[in-house]
C-alpha cells in the first residue's frame, strides 16, 4: 500500500498518536482505579487512589495536553468530510466542555440547595465561573494567540499575518468566512446586556439563546465542503484512510479525546484552587479565574498548535468559534441545569456583583466583535484587549486583599471598565461602519444561501 517513504510516514504518525495518547493513560488509569473500579466492588490500589494535590494537577495537566493534541487531529481529519466550519464548532464544543462541566455543577447545587446560603452562594458562583471563562477566552485567548501568531512569524511564514509599517501595526487576518460566526456573537452579545434586568437566567434568555446556536449550526452544516488544505503529519496519514476508516478514526479521537478532558480538568481545576488558596488567594476569585483558566486550557493548547503549523486561520476561527458557543450554550443551558437540581422550573438568580460581571463580559464581547469588524485584529488592538482584561482583573485582586483603597467598590469598578469597553467599541463600530455594513450583506447572504440551498455564492463581493 505505501513506499518505503509512505511507510515511514505512518509509522512516524502512528508513533506520534501513541505518544500523545500516552501522555493521557497515567491519569485514565487514576481516573479508572478511584471512580470506575470501585463500582465494580474492586478495591482500588492506594497508590493510585490517592495522589497529592501536585501530583493531581501534574497528572490530569499532562493528559490535558495529550488529549488536546488528539483533538486537534481530529478536526484537521474531519475537514475532508465535513464543512471546516462545522469541524471547528465540534472541536470548539469538546475544547470548552469541562467549562461546561465545572459550570453545570455550580447552577446544580444552587438549584439543589436553593433558598439557603449555600444554594445562593452556588448560583453566584456558576455566574462567576461562566464570565471569568468568557473574559479569560477573548482577554488572553485572542488577545495572546494573536500576538504569538504575529511575532512568531519571523520564525515561519504565515500568510494569515500582514506586515505594515509603524509601531504595532502588524496584523492577524481572520477567514472572511467567519463573518456568520461574528455577527451571531453580536447578536448573543446585545442579548446578554439585558439578562441582568430580569434578576437572573431563565427560560426566555435559554430559548433565545441555545435557539440561536441551533440556528448557527444549522446553516454552517449546509454550507459546501472547502478545498481541503495541505495538511501534513497525523492528520494528512488519517486523510489517506478510505471514508469508512477515516470517519471511525475521527469518531474515536473526538469521543477518548472529549472523554479524557471531561474526566481530567475538573480535578486539574480544584487541584490548582487548592494551591491557590494555600497561597492566600480567596476562593472566589479562584473560582472565577483560575478555574476558568485551567478549564479553557485544552482550548488553548489546541489553538497554539494550529497556529505553530502556520495554520493560523483555523485557530483562531476556533476561538471565535468556543467564544459563540460559551456566549449562547453555556449561558442558556445553566438555567436548565438549575431546574433539574431544583426539580422543578426556576429562574438562576444572582446578586448586584454578579450582574456587573454579566455587564462587563458582555461590554468586552461586544468591544473584541467591533475590532474584527474589518476582519482582521492588529498587534496594538490585541494589546488593548490583554491590558483591560489584566489591568481589571488585577485591580479586583488588589482590592479583596486590601492592597489599594478607592473611592468605589468592586461593582462600581465593573460598571467603569463596563462603560469604556462600550465606548472603545461604538467608536469602532462608527469609524468602521462601511465594514460593518459589508459584514452584515455578506452574512445575509450566508443565511439565505442556507435556507435556500442555494449553491452560489453568498454575500457581496470581497
């Protein structure tokens, strides 16, 4: 079937498929030996029942980055049958699942305990926890892959990257095509500044929601099959499989891969609040930023690696991608959760903070949608994300532990950096309004190509 050059190329991509799935068998045996095995009425042996909280975070990190690995192969493989739009969605849904998990589990103690202490501080807790996620995505997500992904092109060419004369004026290009996925996140965005005024999540702000996603994944699924790009290594071996065991492999990389970062990041989370608060850090605030960070972790990693296959494009359509998802799904399905955990229908409430917290994450969406307006997002721009998303977040810390005193609390402080986002963002959406217009035609016709089955080509010219 190969050459002598083609079998050497399986056998190096087979020994790299085994090399990441090892780095993720350490903690799927820990995993199995504490909560599989005993199910069955098999002790489980004490050495691997019992870790330190380290040697926890080291283990499930690990398998973290193998399974992130096996991921990314996967949706690479599964562009050759499948629209890469629709790839990435999969990959982006797997990659922010355990934020899901960690999320869900929050919204189900509030609704389990609701009306005591407990139950309320929960319900604040899930809120925290899905901001913190969505801030952390777009503030360091999108902020630090692009600013890799321009500065690493000295050491390879990225044709995604433009070079332009001045002062951090280099910019990342993004797919004209996920111009469908940008104005859905505006439209998710524009609904999220009104959720706060209802007191809580509830069914309207889930069916509007999650409907808006089913409605995005129905139109990227009619959507035509790209070009397949060059791919090389793992995914380009996969690609040469025939249909049948191309979509197994792919349908089995997805499930172990999503299993395995579904099992590992909830310890991988409470091991680093552990660590965290044995440091002097409170827990809430590990809660809403260390949590989220270790959760968004395989999502990062799988973008890393795209874009150090100069496959920058993709990576960060995948991040837009996990940001539309988180944006719509995580925030309408938290009030189904609660519900069940309440047994019956409620609103998910929470307290003045936590609406800030909704204020000033929808304040940042909004602000990142009108810098990728003109579809692309330079050097300066995603260096103005990463500054008023640490200079907050920094100034929040510093305020809990007493390091600084201001005239306003910690809600006040939200509700300012809430309103420069807004105003850095109408300033863009101004200037940039001929853009705007342009993206707004374009995704029009993306939507009605859909609903019609049209094959021509949709939106206006580039």
């Amino acid at each position: 079937m190969f050459d002598d050059g083609g079998v050497a190329v399986s056998r190096r991509s087979l020994g790299t498929i085994g090399l990441a799935a090892a780095l993720t068998l350490p903690w799927v045996v820990v995993w199995a030996a504490t909560d599989v095995v005993p199910r069955f009425g098999v002790a489980a042996p004490s050495t691997l029942a019992t870790l330190s909280t380290l040697a926890t975070v080291a283990v499930s990190g690990v398998s973290i980055l193998g399974a992130a690995f096996l991921l990314a192969w996967a949706a690479e493989t599964a562009e050759k049958d499948v629209p890469r739009a629709f790839a990435i969605a999969v990959l982006a849904v797997l990659a922010v699942a355990p934020e899901y998990a960690v999320d869900a589990l929050y919204a189900w103690n509030a609704g389990q305990f609701a009306g005591t202490e407990r139950g309320i501080e929960a319900g604040n807790l899930a809120v925290a926890n899905m901001t913190g996620a969505n801030r952390i995505l777009i503030g360091l997500g999108w902020s630090g892959i692009a600013l890799f992904t321009i500065f690493r092109r000295k050491a390879d060419i990225d044709p995604a990257v433009v070079n332009r004369e001045g002062i951090m004026t280099d910019a990342i290009t993004v797919d004209r095509d996920i111009g469908l996925e940008i104005v859905f996140l505006l439209i998710a965005t524009l609904w999220a500044f009104l959720v706060p005024l209802s007191g809580g999540i509830d069914a309207l702000d889930m069916l509007f929601l999650v409907g808006l996603y089913v409605a995005y994944i129905a139109i990227v699924l009619r959507g035509e099959l790209e070009p397949s790009e060059m791919h090389t290594g793992v995914p380009a071996y996969l690609q040469s499989f025939s249909k049948p065991k191309r979509i197994g492999s792919v349908l089995l990389l997805f499930a172990y891969s999503g299993l395995v970062i579904f099992v590992a990041v909830e310890p991988f989370a409470h091991g680093l609040e552990e660590v965290g608060t044995n440091v002097g850090i409170p827990p809430f605030f590990m809660i809403q930023w260390i949590a989220p960070l270790a959760s968004e972790s395989p999502e990062l990693i799988v973008v890393a690696y795209l874009v150090n296959k100069a496959r920058s494009t993709a990576g960060f359509n995948a991040l837009i991608s996990s940001k539309l998802n988180q944006w719509t799904l995580l925030i309408g399905t938290l009030v189904l959760v609660y519900s069940l955990g309440l047994g019956q229908y409620g609103t998910l409430a929470f307290d003045q903070k936590q609406a800030g917290e909704i204020w000033i994450t929808a304040a940042q969406s909004l602000f990142a949608v009108a810098l990728l307006i003109d579809f692309e997002i330079t050097a300066r721009e995603a260096v103005a994300l990463l500054v008023l998303f640490l200079s907050q977040v920094l100034l929040e810390f510093a305020m809990i532990r007493d390091l600084v005193a201001l005239p306003i609390d910690e809600y006040q402080v939200l509700l300012v950096y809430t309103a420069v986002y807004v105003v850095l963002a109408l300033a863009l959406f101004v200037h940039r309004r001929e853009q705007f217009r342009h993206l707004l035609g374009r995704t029009a016709g993306t939507v009605s190509s859909a609903v019609s089955g049209s094959d021509e080509p949709h939106g206006a010219d580039d």
